[in-house]
C-alpha cells in the first residue's frame, strides 16, 4: 500500500471558494480511483490561498483483476441481434463467445471477459487530469494559449505515489515533485517525498496548510493582543475564516483611529471596517461600548514590528469611516417620513407595486394583527408606516445587512416611541434558523405585530401571484417567511387564526395581483409542511402533524402543536397503542364493507338493535367520550381530551372481542357498521387516526 499526494499550486484561490474546492477534489479524486477499480484508503484535502492538497492513505500498487460474465442472445438469433452483442462485450466474432446449452429456452450465447488488473499510476494519471478538467469551480478562467480552465492560473501540479512522480500533463504543465512556501518568505522551490515531509517542509517555508490551523492561530493571537490592550476582541467565526483563507501564515497587529468616529452607531463602523478592510473590532469590557481600536490579520512577517502595514491599514480604515460617518450625518438630515415617501419610487415586485405600496399593506394588517398580540394598534400601523424607510438611506444603500437597525437608531434620533423604534429593527427577525424572534415578554408585541404583518403580506402576495417556491428553488425566500411566522407564533404562544389573516392579506392586494381562486388553504398547507419540518427537526412526528391538520378549522398554529403534544403523549401509553389499532380496525373494516356495498355507513346507531351487551357498553362509551373530549377541547385542555379519549380503549376491545360484525342478519350487521364509524367519528374530535402511522 502507497500514499498518494497531489498539489495543484495556482494564484489566489478567492477564501470563499476554499473549502468547497477541498471538498470537491476530495470527492471527486476517490469516486475517480474507485470508478476505475482502485479503492483506496482514507483521503484528506486542504486548501490555501495558493494551493489545494489531497492526502490518500491506502493505496494499491494495482486494482484488482475483473472476472466478468455476460449473456448474450440465443444461438440464430437475427444477426443485428449477435453484432450487438459482441459489440458491447468487446468480442471480434461469434467464435470467441461460448454457447451454453439450455433445453427449454434454447442455446445461447455467453461472453467471459477477463480484465486485467491496471497500475495504480496509470489510473492516477487518468483520473486527475479528467477532474481538473470538469472541476465545478463558480466561476473559472482561461489563460495564456491553452483551453484549460481553473480559478486563478496554475503554475505547478505535484502527484506522488509511494513517493515517485506520477506523470501525466495538465494545463500545459507536467507533473512533478516540487512546490513552493509563502509567496515572499518561502520562495524557494521545495521537493517532497511524502505527505509528511511535505507538510513540515510548507511549515518551514511559512504555510500553515490546515485551515483549521490558521483560524486557531488567528483567534489566539486577537486575544492574546486583545487581552493586553485590556480590551475584548468581538469574537466574528466568518470573519476569521475568511482571513484564514486569505493568509498562508496569518499575523495580527492592532491599529487604532479617530475617537470622533464614535459618535457614528458602533454597528456600522464594525461592518465598514469587517466588509472593507477584514478587520475585526475590538469592545471596552467595562462599558461594553466599542474601542477605536482595531486588529487586522497580515499575510507577511515585516522587519519593523508591523508599523508600517498597520499605518497603511490605518489610512484606508480613516477613509472607510469617514464615508460612514457621512452617510450617518447626512441620513439625520431626512426624517424617516420622509425616507418613506421616497419609497414609491422603488418597485418591490412588477404584479405587487412599490415599496410604498407594500408598507401601506403591512401597516393595514399589522394594525389588524395587533389584537392577537395585546399590541397597541395605532404603534404597529405607524412602525409598519416607517419599517421600511431606511432602505433609501445612504446607509444602508452602502451595507443592505444594516437594514432595520438604522431605522431604529433614525428614530430614536428623532424621538419616536421607544417600542415603535424597536418595531422597525426586529420586524425582520427571524432572519434565519438560528436567530431570535420578537418576544412577547420583553415587550415587544408592537414588532411581533409588524414582524407577521411582514411576512404575511409577502408569502400572500407571492401566492396570489403564483410564484410559489419549486424543488429547485425559492427565490422570494418564502420559506423563510413561513418559518418566521411559526417561530414567532409557536415561541411566543399566540392565539392567531391564519385564514382570516390571509384573507385579509389577501384583500389588500393590489387589484391586479387578486385572483379569483382562494388562496388560503393552499397557503396554509404550505405553512404546515413548514411546520412539519421545523416540528420534525425537534423530534417530533409529521404524521401526528397531519393527522391534527385534517381536522377542520385548524388553522391556530399554537393549538396544533399542542393538541399535537397531546396526542403523541397519549399514543406513546398503552391505552393511546391499543385504541389506534382498534380505530384502525374499525376504519379497515368500514373501509372494506363501504366498498363491497357500495354505501356509507354513516347514519344514526339504532339503540333496539344493540343486542349485544358489548355492543351496548361501546355505544353509551362513544356518546360519554364524544361529550367529554369536545368539553375538554372546548377550553384547550389537550391532556384532558386524551384522558377521555382513552376511556374508548376497554370498550373498543371488549366488542372486537365478542361480537361479529358481518352478522347473518342484515339490520344487525348495518347497525354495527355505523357503531364503527361512530368510533371513528369519536376520535375526529382529537385527530384523524387514520393519518397516524402504526
């Protein structure tokens, strides 16, 4: 067994696209060999700026030898038939197949084929250049004189096996044993034998090859020089990342710049100087408040300590601040009603109107949401007037992730109402999967208000305009949206009936974005796979989800999961077990009897006709239980609904147990029927159990 190493060393590798590309030769180098009959051992990639690596453990001097039989057609067979045949298995003529004898079927034709086994070095050669060739880069270039394509020009392609050069050309390039160190303390061409040997030698020439290695040493050193400036290093995981993939040996220095700049909101200096300059920003730990202070991440080891790269840095961070600081100056000359007239002059979508269209509609239906939430109506329709009016600020013209928080700061500026200042930041939480949502308890119902409003409008107009998300993709990011008004529904434990909403979403669309069909219930089954997922993500199951959602009139998203919670409390007893095998054998049987007879057993149970003592217990069972669940449901007690439910099982079995269904008389058999679609009917006050797997 042999190492395989391969290096393909180019100009900078874009720090986004690192990982991925590792990934991908990883990936696609083994699936390769193993096409090929050439399986390996276990594979590791990396990337640089300058250079993805692969490391293979494992590897055989040879794949094995293929042994492989193939059947052909009968002996006098049509000839296109035969030539077909020897065609694909590889045979000059019909004398090199052999004929199998088969006295019922007829003689026919058989291939052996004998593959013998190929040199390691031969299939590397293969494979690596037909994946350079096809590697799925974003985006790629052409240089020089040749056709080949990469990411950034290549200037070497180093493959060993075993520690020899495995040869094949790329690119216009052979390949070799050689590479290089960093680009200005590593210079010197390296020759390597082993992944080992390699390694050590990239760190002797200043390359850290993990990236793994980079980030860590990044993060140590900002706090290390955090720690003594007694400062806190605003910890960014994207942003060390990002300089990990930027830098083969990365140095930290701290620069610093004007204390004027402080007077700017600290959010949109940390991103100037994050988006501009990839410098992280740094916090007073007594006061919390940001420092003008900074740390960058350097790709060279300088000969003064770093004066004069944190100068330069210095000088360009002055600049990019100074642009903030004027955008902030200049914004504060605008009031926010302002800002929001200038919203008719942006098109939001060509069938739904503009911006200021669309704020008009969420300031409508967060006043109308308002109430669900114990939000004070008038504050959400004025947060809903203003959420959007920051779009046309310079600001946020500059860093669109700014949205929403230089609302709030330009309210507050001009004395709004603290809750409605806070509206217009949060309305667009959650902005993913692991981010916050308005809370309730923290007084933040106004938000809540403009938040669903929001989302509620988007996924209504985008419906109604039938540019619903597809398998390939979701470009309004309406499943976003629906996830946000689960989020904020279920975590803040609303009581919000979504059908009228969405009606009444409906209603204030634009006349020309209105359709005739009701949009509604397709609208809701869409939230409801949104719910399953996010339900299912949180262990619980989506049959119980449907089972609940074929109820009718269930559209309380809050209510659903609870009586969710219920049932799969009470399904996991053995009371809740045994009762839905019983209602599924009652609903089999129903089902099966329902289509021999071609009727539906649905009528009145005839209390004469109960001749049996268990056919008499179930019935009185099922009118006590339908009385006690509906009560129970009627003040949202779930558990208790289950309770009773769960009174249903000892009846269920006794009357399976002694009485017969199919009865010879007619009338009895018809009215034990409709006491089994009672059963049913019985627990469709708590669920569909037909819907529930088991």
């Amino acid at each position: 067994m042999s190492e395989l190493l391969l290096e393909i060393f180019s100009e900078e590798i874009p720090a986004r696209m690192q990982a991925r590309a590792a990934d991908d030769l990883k990936r696609l180098v083994v699936e390769g060999l193993k096409a090929r009959g050439l399986e390996v051992g276990e594979a590791m990639s990396f990337a640089t700026p300058r250079r993805l690596t692969l490391a293979i453990g494992k590897v055989p001097q040879k794949s094995p030898a293929i042994s492989d039989e193939r059947k052909g057609p009968r002996v006098g067979a049509p000839e296109k038939a035969v030539e077909g045949f020897l065609k694909a298995a590889g045979l000059k003529s019909v004398n090199e197949a052999e004929i199998v004898k088969d006295a019922k079927r007829g003689d026919y034709y058989v291939a052996r084929i004998e593959k013998p086994g190929r040199a390691a070095a031969e299939i590397i050669a293969e494979t690596v250049p037909e994946v350079m060739g096809k590697f799925p880069w974003p985006k790629s270039m052409r240089w020089g004189s040749t056709s080949f394509q990469w990411v950034r020009p290549i200037h070497s392609v180093l493959c060993l096996l075993g520690g020899k050069v495995v040869p094949f050309e790329v690119a216009g390039l052979a390949s070799g044993d050689a590479t290089r160190g960093h680009r200005f303390h590593g210079r010197d061409t390296i020759h390597t034998k082993s992944f080992e040997d390699y390694g050590r030698k990239l760190m002797d020439a200043k390359v850290l090859l993990p990236a793994s290695e980079r980030a860590a040493a990044i993060a140590e050193q900002a706090r290390d020089i955090a720690k003594k400036a007694k400062l806190e290093w605003i910890e960014d995981d994207a942003l060390v990342a990002e300089n990990a993939g930027l830098t083969e040996w990365p140095t930290v220095y701290m620069g610093s710049f004007d204390e004027a700049f402080l007077d700017v909101p600290a959010e949109c200096l940390m991103t100037s100087m994050k988006q501009h300059q990839k410098c992280f920003s740094l916090k007073d730990p007594k006061t919390g408040k940001l420092a003008n202070k900074f740390l960058l991440v350097s790709n060279l080891i300088p000969t003064d300590g770093g004066e004069e790269i944190i100068a330069g840095n210095e000088k360009v961070i002055a600049a990019r601040l100074s642009d903030a600081k004027f955008f902030w100056e200049q914004d504060l000359k605008k009031p926010l009603d302002e800002m929001e007239l200038a919203l008719e002059g942006i098109t939001f979508h060509k069938k739904l109107g503009t911006q200021k269209e669309r704020v008009e509609r969420i300031a409508d239906l967060a006043h109308e949401i308002a109430g669900a939430v114990d939000a004070d109506a008038d504050a959400a329709r004025r947060a809903a007037q203003l959420c959007k009016a920051d779009l046309v600020s310079g600001m946020v013209g500059e860093f669109p992730e700014l949205q929403g928080l230089m609302g709030r700061y330009y309210a507050e500026k001009a004395g709004t109402r603290p809750e409605i200042a806070r509206a217009i930041e949060l309305h667009y939480k959650p902005k993913g999967v692991y981010d916050t949502v308005p809370q309730e308890e923290d007084g933040d119902s106004v938000a809540i208000a403009v938040a669903l409003a929001d989302k509620l409008d988007t996924l209504v107009g985008f419906w109604a305009i039938d540019e619903k998300p597809t398998g390939s993709g979701d470009p309004y990011q309406l499943r976003r949206a629906a996830l946000g008004v689960i989020r904020i529904v279920l975590e803040n434990d609303l009581r919000l009936p979504l059908l009228k909403k969405i009606a009444i979403g409906e209603r204030l669309l634009p006349k020309n974005a209105q359709t005739q069909t009701e949009i509604g219930r397709d609208l809701l089954a869409f939230i409801a796979d949104r719910l399953k997922v996010y339900l299912r993500d949180q262990g619980k199951r989506h049959d119980l989800i449907d089972a609940v959602f074929a109820l009718p009139g269930q559209d309380d998203l809050a209510l659903i999961v609870k009586r969710v919670d219920a049932l799969d409390g009470f399904l996991k007893t053995e009371d809740g077990a045994n009762l839905l095998a019983g209602v599924k054998r009652a609903s089999n049987i129903l089902a099966i009897e329902e289509k021999k007879d071609n009727t539906r057993y649905n009528g009145d149970v005839s209390g004469p006709l109960l001749a049996e003592p268990a056919e008499r217990d179930l019935a009185a069972a099922i009118a006590k239980v339908k009385f006690d669940t509906q009560a129970a449901i009627n003040v949202e007690n779930f558990e208790g609904a289950m309770r009773a439910l769960s009174e249903l099982r000892g009846p269920v079995d006794t009357f399976f147990d002694h009485v017969i269904v199919n009865a010879d008389d007619k009338n009895l058999r018809e009215n034990r029927l409709k006491l089994l679609n009672e059963i049913r009917a019985a627990t469709l006050t708590v669920a569909d159990f037909s819907k529930i797997a088991g």
